[in-house]
C-alpha cells in the first residue's frame, strides 16, 4: 500500500458558530463530500476526529482519535500518520470541497523524485500544512518530539525532517484558481462554495 489518505475532522468550528463537518453541501456532509472526493486516490482513508464522543457518519473510513488530546490540529496529522498504513500519507482539512486530482498528482510525482518527507504547498498567501503530502515513517518521530516539548504550530516538526515547497508557479500548472485550498470558515465562507458549486 502506498498512499493513505488522512482527512481531519475534529475542528471546533468556532468561527462557524455549528458543527461544519455536518453541514450539508448539495446533498451531503462537507466530511462526506471531502471522503468522496479524496477515495479514488488513495488506498486507504483515514478520518480523524479529537472527540470519540461525536458520532460520525459511516463512511466507510476508518477512524482515528487524537493520542495528544486538546494539542490541535498537529495531534490530529500525528493521529493520522500513526494510523496510516501507507509508505506517504495526503492529509486534508474536511472543509476544502474543491480537492484538484490533478494537483495531488503533481505532488505524488515530487514525492516519487526527490529524497523528501514533506510535500507542501507554499502559496503567496503562505504554507498549507494541511494540504500537503507526509512521509509517516519519518514524520511520526518529529512531530511526537514537538508535541512532547509542547509546540503545537502544524510547521513546528518541520526542521527536522526534509521538507519540499511546491512554489505559487508549480501550483498554478495544476490548480491556476487555487480551489484546492478554499476551505470553509464562515457561514460567508459556506455560501461561496454552493455559489462556486452552481457554476459548475
């Protein structure tokens, strides 16, 4: 198995004011449109939840939970990477609907050809830590280290392991409106993606 799939789900939608995994976009859950979306790339999926108590959809996933409870969205990418069964692991926000194939491929490809651990977009707007590809084997030991010393910033494992920067201009090869990395904060924010949605 070589990829895995980790989408992480345990936000706490304070900017949304509900629970934004199970808002409903044409028809299903912004946690179930992500699954769908993410599937038929990888191998296996992982969604990650900080809250064993919430009960999520049977997604057909399987489950992790957060071994750093209350260390953010960092424990949830560890959480993930130690379920992960892949030799890379893709981890995802579950509020970014518009996943681009062709994007991931073109980070499959840099993570196939150079001798690196982390494949990352760095946008003009900054780093996106969680939409990037991990090699587990090697990030587990590093993010574990962080979380120990508790540094909890998604970047924060990142000097110890090989990161690549995908650059705005590789990125745009693939993604020239920069979709993939819309995610959902605010109800504002939940209106612009049905608005984009329609369009298409």
């Amino acid at each position: 198995m070589q990829r895995s799939g980790v989408i992480l789900a345990g936000g706490n939608s304070r900017r949304m004011g509900q629970d934004k995994r199970f808002m409903k976009l044409a028809g299903k859950s912004l946690l179930a449109w992500a699954v769908e979306q993410l599937r038929p790339w990888v191998d296996e999926l992982i969604v990650v939840t900080a809250d064993p108590a919430v009960p999520l959809e049977d997604l057909g996933t399987r489950v992790a939970h957060d071994q750093y409870p209350g260390a953010g969205a960092l424990a949830g990418i560890h959480a993930g990477l130690l379920a992960a069964r892949g030799t890379w692991a893709f981890v995802m926000a579950c509020d970014m609907p518009f996943l681009n194939i062709q994007l991931l491929d073109g980070l499959w490809q840099i993570a196939q050809t150079a001798p690196v651990d982390v494949v990352i977009p760095h946008r003009r707007q900054g780093l996106e830590p969680l939409h990037a590809l991990y090699r587990p084997a090697t990030c587990l030991p590093a993010i574990e280290a962080a979380l120990n010393q508790q540094r909890r910033r998604l970047i924060s494992f990142y000097d110890a392991v090989k990161v690549r920067q995908v650059t705005s201009e590789e990125l745009a090869a693939w993604d020239p409106e920069g979709l993939s990395f819309c995610n959902v904060n605010t109800l504002q924010d939940f209106e612009e993606v049905r608005r984009r949605l329609k369009l298409r």
